[in-house]
C-alpha cells in the first residue's frame, strides 16, 4: 500500500476506535486478521492501536449501570476473591470448557497471529445442572470479576426502558474486563415472530445481535438459558461457543457425593436413587443431612440416606433401586447406616422378616 495512503487508513482507524468504543476496536481487529495474509506490515502497525486501547479501558473506572426510575443496581458485582467451586460436568461440557480456559488464557498469542479467543458462550440445559457454577468458576480461573445481568432491576413496566437497561449493562461489560453473565436469557432473547411480546423486546433481540457480533475479546459474554426452545434461532448462531448442560449420569452423581466424604459404596447406591435428578438436589441432600446431623444428632450417613430414600419415591426410582440392589443393600444400611430392619422393609418393599433374615444370616 502507498506510504500516504497507509498513513492515512492508520490515523482513519486510531480516530474510529476512540470515538466508537468496542464495536470498531472488534471490526480494526476483524480486519487486521483479514490483511495480514496479504500485507503483514500494515497489520502489525494497526495492531498496537487496538492492544492499547484495550489497556487504557482497563484503567478507566467503570460506574455501575442503574435503572433511571428506581436507581436500582442493573447488575450483581462479585469479586475475583469469591470462592468458586469447581463444577462437575460431563465429559463433552468439561472438554468445551477447557477450550475456551485455554483460548482465553492464550489471547495475546492468539491475538499476535491476527485470531480472536473465545468471546460469548450460549449455556442451555434444565435447571440445577452447573450453567451458573460454570459461569462463576470460569470468572475464577480467569481472574475476572463475574458481573449478572438483575432482570428484576432490568425489566421495566415503562416502554423502552427495559431495551435502555439491557444496552446500558453490555454498553458497561465491554469498558472493563469482566464476565457478563446473561442469566434466564430466554426472558430478554425470545423468538422474534412471538406475538405474545411488544416490539420493544423484539427491537431489543436485534440489539443484543449485533452486540454479540461485535463483542469486545476483553470480556466474556455468558448467556444461560432453561428454555432454549424459546430463543430467536439468530442468537444461537451469534455465539462463538455453545454448551449442552444435561441431568448428571449416576457416574457423575456418585462421584459428587464422594467429594463430599461418603464412601464408594454408598455414594454409589445414592447416585442409582439420584439419577435423573440435578446436582443441585445432591447439594440439598447433602446440606439437609448435615443439619439434621448438627441440630438432632443423627447420624450423617442415615440422614442423607434418608434424604435419597425421599428423594427416590418421589420421582418412583426408590422402590426399583432398592429391589434390585437386593440382601447386600439391607446388610448396608442396617450395620453401617444404622437403619432399623422395618424402616429397610418399609423402604425396599418387603416383609420386615426377611430383612431379619438376612441380617442375621450375615451376622
């Protein structure tokens, strides 16, 4: 390219990154990737623009959005320093999850060779399943403060306000590095041709589209949803990664239990009466139990066994499981759960003296 005229595009670009904020700096950045198969140099004197504006965002303090009326906070703040536990997920969403760690924690690399990391990941799967675990743990390991979009504070009985709210809390996602977490983003991203909704959330869909094409590679964007179903089909092609979240196999449910302390066996028998349940019933299980341990003095193990033994009647696996697992669980839950022979009758569906039987045929 002639010297002037490259001078000229330099000074074009440096121009419309201070004045357009996030959205230029992503296209200078799109098109560096572009022109650097075709004239290296030219992408190497626009890189250090686009690098050092992203630094000076990163010193300018960010004032937190609020909605106008009720000078409510638009969004939830927690810090790096907030514990985070790690989330146990399946094997396809723990290998999405490295890849994008990975991506992110490379991004001058990758920035260095004209690519862009991983900027917005689209979570869908029931509730319960670690969507916001993952969210909260992915800000830990990337020593970002995890930001969560306040629907409450956000939607607004006053028409256009709710859209204002929205742009105001990606408008503050993109001026400091952070992790935005767009929770039951089904409720802000629905399918356009819904006729049950006024324009302004349909407006609003169209927003969020072109801010996610034009998302700033200093933050993350995280957008979780229960319904997939209900979200316009443009979003899930907007996202550069999408994670499936599914109900835990009994694998993963036994292997939760014994971070918690149970033993192999047992964690294995209260993951059969778990399955098909979320983690997050195990982690009401598991807080139940304690308390119950704490508070009347019963014995931790029978309390969560108890808490599996409701648990599995209510969604009708109990009686199944408890069948099948036959003499070898009553001989369990008798001497080292400490049940009583006619609450293990009661619960397996047996008369009471043939649990008596084969305690004491164990004996």
């Amino acid at each position: 390219m002639d010297p002037k005229a490259q001078k000229e595009l330099l000074e074009l670009f440096q121009d419309a990154i201070q004045v357009g904020g996030a959205a230029i700096e992503m296209r200078v950045r799109r098109f560096t990737s572009l022109v650097r198969q075709s004239d290296q140099a030219l992408a190497a004197a626009v890189m250090p623009m686009v690098t050092g504006t992203a630094m000076r965002r990163l010193d300018t303090p960010s004032v937190s959005p609020v909605d106008s009326d009720t000078k409510m906070p638009l969004v939830r703040f927690e810090s790096q320093d907030r514990p985070a536990a790690e989330p146990l997920l399946s094997p396809e969403a723990t290998v999405a999850v490295t890849r994008l760690l990975k991506e992110r924690e490379s991004a001058e690399k990758l920035t260095a060779a004209g690519l862009v990391p991983i900027r917005s990941v689209l979570m869908s799967g029931p509730p319960g399943v670690g969507k916001t675990m993952t969210a909260r743990w992915l800000a830990r390991r990337l020593d970002l403060p995890l930001l969560t979009l306040d629907l409450a504070s956000v939607m607004s009985s006053f028409l256009g306000r709710t859209g204002a709210n929205v742009r105001a809390v990606l408008e503050h996602a993109q001026r400091q590095p952070c992790v935005l977490l767009l929770d039951e983003f089904d409720a802000i991203a629905k399918r356009r041709d819904d006729d049950s909704d006024v324009g302004e959330l349909k407006r609003l869909v169209t927003v969020i589209l072109q801010t996610i094409d034009d998302w700033t590679p200093m933050s993350l964007l995280v957008a979780a949803t229960n319904h997939g179903e209900l979200l316009d089909p443009a979003v899930w092609r907007r996202f550069d990664m999408r994670m499936d979240f599914e109900l835990p196999s009994a694998a993963l449910i036994s292997r939760a239990f014994r971070t918690k302390g149970v033993d192999r066996v047992m964690a294995d028998l209260l993951a059969r009466l778990f399955e098909g349940q979320s983690m997050s019933a195990v982690s009401r299980a598991v807080d139940a139990s304690r308390k119950e341990h704490v508070l009347h003095g019963v014995r931790f193990e029978q309390a969560l066994v108890n808490a599996a033994l409701d648990a599995g009647r209510q969604h009708g696996a109990a009686a199944k499981v408890l069948r099948a697992a036959g003499r070898d669980l009553q001989i369990l839950l008798h001497q080292a759960q400490g049940m009583p022979a006619r609450e293990i009758a009661d619960a397996i569906g047996v008369s009471h003296t043939t649990v008596l039987r084969s305690i004491k045929s164990h004996a």
